[in-house]
C-alpha cells in the first residue's frame, strides 16, 4: 500500500499559486509518431434544398455548416502519436506525473492524501476524455486506441467510462482491459489519437470485421436507431411515427438500444444500406458495423446541428446525409415526406466499387 500528496500537490500549485499544470507528453521519456497527419479533401452531404436555411445553432464546431456540408474543404487530420511517461500514476480519472496531467474525468477537487492501492510494471492507457463521458466516442474512438494500446502492454482505463452495452461490445472485440482508480505506472504508455488517418481507418476496419462475424451475409434497406429521451435533451416527437412510416414502405428495422442487448443490436444492424435516426450516441451501434460506400442519416434539430458523424462516414468512404426539422418549444418535428425524398439521393451501395 502506497500513498501519494500528488494530487493535493497539482491542486495548491494551481488553485494558489495559480501555476498551469503542463500536458502529460511535458514529462515524456520518450515519443514517437505512430501514423503521420494527413489530409484529405471532404465530399459534399446529402441534403434537400433548403434544409441549411433552417439550422440555427451549431454547438461544438467551428465551421458553418454551409460551408462543410458543400464539402471541397482541406480537412486536416492530426498525426497519431505515443509517448512513454515513466513513474506515472492514475488516480482519480487523471494521468499525473509532476507538475504535468491528463484529465480523463473527474472532479477538480483532490484529497490530501490518496491510498495507491495497484502497482503495475506497465500500462497502456487507452481510454480519452471524451470516451469516458460518451459511450458513442467509447466505441468509435477508445475501442480504435485499444488496438493500439495492446502492442504497448497490458490495456488499462479509468474506472469511468462504462456503460449498459461496454461489457458485451468488450466481449464481441476481444478486449480485456483493466480499470483502475488509483495504480502507479513504472512504464506507462498515453496517445494522442484524434485524427481520423489512415491508421485509423484500418482500425474502425478492424472493429467493424470483428463486429461483422456473426452476420449472415444478408444486406437490408437500413436501421432507424430510436434516441427516446436518453443522454442531451433533443427529442424528435414524431420518432416513432416516422421509424414505422419507413419499416412499413421501405423494410427499414427499428433498433431501441435501451431495450436490447449488444448482440441483438449488432444482428439487426449488419448488413444495413442505411443507418438513421436522431444526431447522438446511439446512432453508433450502426455505425461501427457500417460498409464501404452504404450511407447515414442524420436527423437533425434546428438549434443542435452537429456534424462529427461526418469526419466517420468521409474517413470510411461512406455517405453522409441529413434532414433539418423544425422546432416545437424545446422539441422537434422531423418531415417524413423530406426523409424519403433525402433516401432517394444516397446511391445505391452495389453501385460502390469495391
């Protein structure tokens, strides 16, 4: 049994002595470049006429969306990178080392003295901030670093960051991470993994083929993945309406991930020409397992449009598409006539080379 005042220590430093704590790659032993930054250029959405002059706020980007749905746009990709940080401790949702850090999660506050229950020889960490706050960047962006994570050392995480469906996406992947709360690192291994580089790309493939082995080769028209009133309040009150319009004339399957296990989940969403439903989390239980040139639709609201999907779907030669809806008090309506008439642009993925 270990004790540490780092904590308390980063906390004075910074809350008193108003000192900035440095990036963890600041106390590095060692960094390389894993995969290369790179750029592309990005193809235009699928959208109606009209559908850009409704959108009223667009959180968490900085580019208009009329500008990124047009597509010509140089996207950048970052590098992915490592770095070895020796004598690492991860501690209540951060990677701490001296008078440098990695927030996971977490309160700011820290105890005088935290009990270091683990000691480990090496660690991988595979898990980011965003990923331990939403299960959608879990399963696109941590499950992708953990394929990196394992040629490094033993895979661990935090003790945040799990959901109803991480056990059984864990056992379907073959992933065995450890989560910890408290453990000193002697070796500890930290990435940097946002770009979506080729590396990258070849392991969503990998992700999807291991996803892919229990479908029956069967292609469908498409899944509509319900939201409900999960996570971020935005709630499309003709979802279901509008998921049994499109069962009913095009055979598309209703997928309610709160009410079905991972493996049925994955059943109903292999092989779909179409993933679809409201912008959010749970649109990626279809994503992970969706093919080269097959397509998404986004249901967008008004006042929330968000575009991140798209960087997947550019990444993965897919196609990226959305419908606007309008706006009741703090809801939204989705036109169903707009949603077919959006339907019959994407291609037809046999289409598709390759």
């Amino acid at each position: 049994m270990r004790f540490t005042t780092l904590p308390f220590a980063q906390g004075v430093a910074k809350r008193i002595f108003r000192r900035e704590l440095a990036d963890i790659e600041r106390s590095a032993s060692k960094s390389w470049i894993i995969h290369p930054e790179e750029s592309t250029v990005s193809p235009p959405a699928i959208f109606l006429p009209g559908q850009l002059e409704r959108i009223e706020a667009w959180p968490y980007q900085d580019v208009d969306p009329a500008m990124s749905m047009a597509g010509g746009l140089t996207i950048k990709h970052l590098a992915t990178k490592c770095w070895q940080i020796d004598d690492a401790l991860l501690i209540q949702g951060r990677l701490a080392k001296n008078w440098s850090v990695r927030q996971f999660h977490g309160a700011r506050h820290t105890m005088p003295l935290m009990r270091i229950a683990d000691e480990i020889d090496v660690g991988a960490v595979y898990c980011s901030t965003v990923g331990t706050i939403y299960f959608a960047h879990w399963l696109m962006d941590d499950c992708l670093t953990y394929l990196l994570a394992e040629q490094y050392g033993p895979p661990i995480a935090t003790a945040k960051g799990v959901w109803a469906h991480t056990q059984g996406y864990e056992n379907l992947l073959g992933m065995h991470s450890q989560r910890y709360e408290a453990v000193l690192i002697k070796k500890a291994f930290v990435f940097e993994d946002i770009g979506q580089n080729t590396g990258k790309r070849l392991r969503a493939e990998r992700v999807r083929q291991k996803l892919l082995q229990r479908w029956n080769g069967v292609r469908h028209p498409g899944v509509f993945i319900l939201r409900g009133a999960s996570g971020q309040r935005r709630v499309l009150r003709n979802e279901m309406e509008l998921a049994q319009r499109l069962q009913a004339t095009r055979g598309f399957r209703i997928v309610a991930p709160e009410s079905m296990s991972v493996l049925e989940i994955v059943d109903a969403c292999a092989g779909a020409d179409i993933v679809m439903g409201v912008e959010g989390s749970q649109l990626i239980h279809g994503m992970a397992e969706l093919q080269k040139g097959h397509g998404v639709l986004t249901l967008q609201p008004p006042r929330r449009f968000i575009d991140s999907y798209k960087h997947l779907t550019d990444r993965d030669d897919q196609h990226f598409g959305f419908v606007v809806g309008k706006a009741v008090e703090d809801d939204f309506v989705i036109d169903a006539d707009e949603v077919e008439r959006t339907l019959d642009l994407f291609p037809r993925p046999e289409n598709v080379d390759g």
